[in-house]
C-alpha cells in the first residue's frame, strides 16, 4: 500500500531543495530559483558543474565527488543530478534536510518516454528515493524559437503549491511540463498520463576527417499527439501537464500472471 506523503500546506515553512541537469548556470535554473525564493526564503541549490541531459538516474561510482561552495546554501557537484540531490541530503545537508525537491527548469521537454533519460527527472526521482517530495519540471521547446520562461515563473509557484498541500505518496514523484506558448496562451492545467513518443531509433551515421565512421543519435521521434489524457497531447493542446509518477515500475498484471504461473 502506498503511504501518503506528507503534505505542505504552507511552503513558507519549508526547506526546499533545488537542482537539475542542464548545470549551475542554466538559466532555467535561475529561473526556479525565483520561484523557489517566492515561496520560501529556505532555499537550497545543488546542481552539476557541467551540462548533464541524458544522463538518467545515473551514479557516479569510479570519480570523487567534489562538492564546491559557490555562495550561501548554494553548491556545485563534479558529477550528475542524481549524485547532487544524494549528497545533498545525505551530506551538506543531513543535520536538517529539505521538506521539498524540485528539479529543473529543463531546457526541453520531459515527455513520454524522455523520463526514463532524464537527468531532470532522475534528480527529482532520488529525492522520492530518500523520502523527500519532489518535482521535475520542464519548458517544452522548439529550436530556432525562444524560451518561453515567462510562463514557468507565472504558474510555477501556485501550481507548486496546490500540488504540495494536497500531497502524494512517497514512492511517487511529480512531472511539470509548461507548453511552448504565452503565459497568456496557456489554455489551463491538465492532469496527464505519459504519452508515447520514442528519441534515439534515427541513428545517423558520418565519417570523420579521417574517414571513419561514427554515429550521432538523432532527434527524430514518432508521437501519438492525439491519444486523449497524455502529456504530449496536452502540451500540444496549450496546458501544463502534470503527471505523477511511480518510482514502483512493477507491473501488477503480470505480477498476477506469473504468480498463477509458479504457484505450486
């Protein structure tokens, strides 16, 4: 059974802790950062040293991790955001730990199966690991188009707090996606499953200056943007899509079958 996590009522009090994958420079995360601050003034920030898209739920098991102080309450980590968000409660933080993860603001969206490459989700992903709720989010982008930044900072905080006080289940994480429009434009909020869309299966082969192959992985994906409920259509649609998901990737249809199947 799934036990309810704790909810926050009232973010003012809280310890929130913040990071992401795109780096301590990012300006999406500079921008979560204002959002953070406007809810409570107990603001941690961990964040990779480098650019960390793709990198998953990753650990770093072969390096030192070297976390640099940059500012009050505010660290870099030579490794990904799953190694931020673990020292961070487990080290620079464990006398007091955060009520509160939030992850982001990506450079691009976390759709459909983009969660499971996820250095933004993977951050938020291990705070749930250590019992702390979190939340990814993320600012759907088209390339040659410029961010739409505005409209994370004018739904962010509220929509953070609404989903904080109601509270979720601790082996669940939450998953933010602003549409690429208008603060203006936004047509609303929509609770949303995951969608389908797969990246990677374009794999495009080139010859170096010396003429030897080698791949890039390419961008191309194939996306139900009609199938009613999912991410991706409602981001397409204009709403912020809010989808809960299960650190629990066992399937219980098939749990059941193989328990009939074995059952002596």
């Amino acid at each position: 059974m799934n036990v309810r996590s704790r909810a926050l009522p009232d973010l003012s009090r809280s310890r929130i802790l913040l990071s992401n994958d795109d780096g301590i420079h990012a300006a999406g995360l500079a921008v979560l950062e204002r959002i953070a601050r406007s809810l409570s003034s107990d603001v941690w920030v961990v964040a990779p040293a480098t650019e960390q898209s793709g990198t998953g739920h990753s650990l770093t098991l072969h390096s030192p991790l070297r976390p640099v102080k940059l500012g009050e309450n505010r660290y870099t980590i030579s490794g990904t955001p799953t190694d931020c968000v673990m020292v961070a409660i487990n080290h620079l933080m464990k006398d007091h730990p955060p009520d509160l993860v939030l992850s982001g603001i990506n450079m691009g969206a976390n759709l459909g199966e983009d969660v499971h490459y996820s250095g933004t989700v993977a951050a938020a992903l291990e705070g749930a690991l250590l019992g702390v709720p979190a939340i990814a989010l993320s600012q759907v982008y088209s390339e040659g188009r410029e961010f739409a930044w505005e409209t994370a900072e004018r739904y962010g905080p509220e929509l953070i707090r609404k989903v904080c006080a109601m509270g979720w289940p601790t082996n669940v994480l939450v998953n933010i996606n602003f549409p690429e429009r208008a603060p203006e434009d936004v047509a609303g909020i929509a609770a949303a499953s995951q969608g389908k869309h797969k990246i990677g299966d374009d794999l495009v082969m080139r010859a170096d200056p010396r003429g030897r192959a080698y791949l890039w992985i390419g961008t191309q994906r194939n996306a139900d943007v009609s199938a009613e409920g999912t991410d991706l259509k409602a981001v397409r649609d204009g709403y912020i899509a809010v989808t809960p998901l299960s650190v629990d990737m066992t399937h219980r249809p098939t749990m059941d079958s193989l328990k009939d199947l074995f059952r002596s």
